[in-house]
C-alpha cells in the first residue's frame, strides 16, 4: 500500500479493530457513515458508521453461514426475503439455488447499495442483475408489518449492530412479524452478533426467538475483523420435524461452491455455543419451567 495508507479501526469497549488502507469512499448518507478502503491484505472493506461489515477476504465467513444452513433445509422454496444486505453478499448466496423464484431485498439505505455495486463487485458479484432480485429502498420494519401472510419460505436478517434506526429489527414486534409473514414450513435466519462482544444483544436475541419459535439453533463461527473475531447466527421456525437437516436438493452442488459452509462445518459449527452463554440461556428455561 502506498504513503495513502492509514489505519482505520472499529473502536469497540476499549478495543480497536483495523485494517490498514486507501480509503476510497468516505461519505454520510441520510443514515451512516460510509467509509469504503482498499487494502492490500483484505481487499476492499465497507465500515458503517464505525463498524465493520464486510471485507472481500472475510465476508464468505459470514455470509455462506447465514444462508445456506437456512436454504440447504428446505426441501424447496419460491419467496425470500433479505432485510438488510446492501452489499449483496446475502442475495449472492441465495441465488445460487436454481430453484429460487424471488428475493425481495429491503435496504433501508440505498448508497450502500450503489456504492456496494460500484466498488465491492467481488461481493455482489452478478446478483445485481439477477432478475430474480427485486431490490426495495425502504425500512425492513414497515416492509415486513405491510408484507402479506403466509409468503415467505425464508427471511436473512443481514443487518448491521443495533443503532438508532435499525434497533427495531432486534425486537420481539419485529420477530412476531417475521413469523407472521413466513409460511408454516419457513425459517428465518438472523446475524445475532458476538457472544463475547455483544453478550447481551446476543442472549436477547436468542431469547426472543426460543419465546416465538418453536425450533432455534444458534452457529457459532469466525468473521476474523469483526470485534472479538467469534461470530453467531440463529435459525428459528415452527417446523420442528426437518430444522437445519441438509435436505435440499442442490446441497451438493451448493457445497463445492462455498468456501467456508459445508455441512460438516455446520454441525460443528451448531455445537459451538461457549458454555458460558450455554449457563445463562438454560437458567432462564429453568427459571420459567
Ligand atoms: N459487527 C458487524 C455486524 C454486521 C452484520 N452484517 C454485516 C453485513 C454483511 N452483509
């Protein structure tokens, strides 16, 4: 990198988290801070307001884990829903399943998208010019109150950390509605933050789920740059006969496409919750029963 590098950190409870490069984009929307840079060792990598979302290296780790143990349990599905994922990492993923019909993805901000379009291309990859990809600029909270019953087969809450505009997709209203608007069959897929470094966002999100689903499994796996590098995702429905069982049909051209996600790594992976977190989530069953 040339004498234009600088360092770039996610400050977070008396840690930084950097990557050292060229910022390429460094703008306020209506909504965030946007900063994009060029690395050397990471590729590019979008922060929003403070904190990291994705990189190039990184951002499989991530997004192969929030899709596919989601999409490879279903035995088929037509409707998804992405709220969130302006840099189309998400829909990447999704699209990969031939027998997808439709994603509706609802981004609140739409220079994350177009700056994702522009610069992260190695993200987004072709999904922008899917025509199975319906891109809605709208607040993921109105569109899922609004959204008819019944319609989706899977809903990927790919949000960023709570702030003050996205704080709402975090909550039990939010969560009921997401059921609302799945089929029976659905599943619903969520980031749920850092057992470590966002402890009490996580428990409250794996709470709200187990109180309104009957099934939820959380993931624990690695996203390298973001605050304390371990990383969660929780699947939830109320089809508790075929949860997270690998049944889909393309599973197996899925698998020698991804990275990161096979279905071994998954079962690991849904063993992985520390102890720790394991103590405070049973304590409350027992507390309840
Ligand atoms: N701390 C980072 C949490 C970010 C989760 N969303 C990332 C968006 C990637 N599509």
């Amino acid at each position: 990198m040339n004498e234009t590098s600088e360092w770039i950190d996610e400050i977070h409870k008396e840690s930084r988290y950097g990557l050292k490069g060229k910022i390429i984009v460094k703008k306020n929307s209506s909504f965030q801070e946007i900063i994009i840079l060029e690395t050397n060792e990471h590729g590019k990598a979008l922060m929003l307001d403070g904190c990291w979302m994705t990189s190039d290296k990184e951002e499989k780790y991530y997004h192969e884990c929030l899709v596919h143990p989601a999409l490879s349990s279903l035995k088929s599905f037509s409707n998804v829903l992405i709220i969130g994922g302006g840099d189309g990492g998400t829909a990447r993923e999704c699209l990969k399943y031939q027998k997808l019909e439709t994603i509706d993805l609802v981004e609140i901000d739409k220079e994350v998208i177009s700056l994702s379009k522009k610069y992260l291309t190695e993200i987004g990859k072709n999904s922008w010019n899917d025509k199975r990809l319906n891109i809605n600029i709208c607040d993921g909270f109105q569109w899922v109150n609004n959204a008819q019953d019944n319609y989706y087969d899977a809903i990927f809450i790919d949000s960023s950390d709570p702030t003050e505009f996205s704080k709402q997709l975090f909550g039990k209203n939010f969560y009921k509605e997401c059921k609302r608007i799945m089929k029976k069959q659905g599943i619903l897929a969520t980031q749920s933050e850092s057992p470590e470094s966002f402890r009490e966002i996580h428990l409250n999100i794996i709470n709200s789920l187990k109180d309104i689903f009957r099934r939820t499994e959380t993931m624990y796996s690695f996203v390298p740059f973001y605050p304390s590098g371990i990383w969660s995702w929780t699947f939830a429905s109320d089809n508790e006969k075929n949860f997270l069982n690998g049944r889909n049909s393309e599973i197996n051209s899925i698998e020698k496409t991804c990275d990161i996600w096979n279905l071994t790594y998954q079962s690991g992976a849904l063993k992985m919750m520390p102890n720790k977190i394991h103590k405070v989530l049973s304590r409350r069953n027992k507390d309840e029963s």
